[in-house]
C-alpha cells in the first residue's frame, strides 16, 4: 500500500497474500478512501467552498501526507513514479 499523489491510499501489490488477505486489503484501503474523500468535501462545506475546491483541498493534502511520511513508506510522485521513503 503506498500514498498516491491524489492523497488516496493504492493498492500496490498483493503478491504474496491469500485471497481472503486480498481481499481485506483492498476493504480496508477502499474504506480508508472513502474516509479521505469525505473529509475533503467537509473541508470545502465548512469553509463555503464549492464541489469545484474539493480537487484544490485534496491536493494539498496530498502534499501534506507524502511529506510527512514515515521511512519505509511508498509515496508516488508527481509524475506517477513510486519510491520508498
């Protein structure tokens, strides 16, 4: 799993994993998005911002998070690359 330059957890791989692994895997991370996604837009409401900001905050974010993150983390760059912090 690794931080995508959209500020959304990706699945990089599973190799290795059961399907039942997989599967959770890919629960979890989806779940965790939808977290993140939602976040966003209550960002944009409480600050009377427009559906059109939800991208702006998102990114910015984004940034924030693949800064901040730990060694050993993946992060993607801005050019869609992934490296290990």
């Amino acid at each position: 799993v690794g931080i995508g330059r959209d500020g959304l957890l990706v699945v990089r791989s599973t190799d290795g994993l059961s399907l039942k692994d997989q599967a959770s895997v890919r629960q979890l991370v989806d779940a965790e998005n939808r977290d993140r996604l939602a976040l966003y837009r209550e960002i944009a409401k409480a600050n009377d911002f427009g559906d059109e900001r939800v991208p702006e905050i998102q990114g910015i974010f984004a940034k924030t998070w693949i800064q901040k993150a730990e060694k050993g983390w993946w992060v993607q760059s801005e050019n869609g690359s992934w490296s290990q912090r």
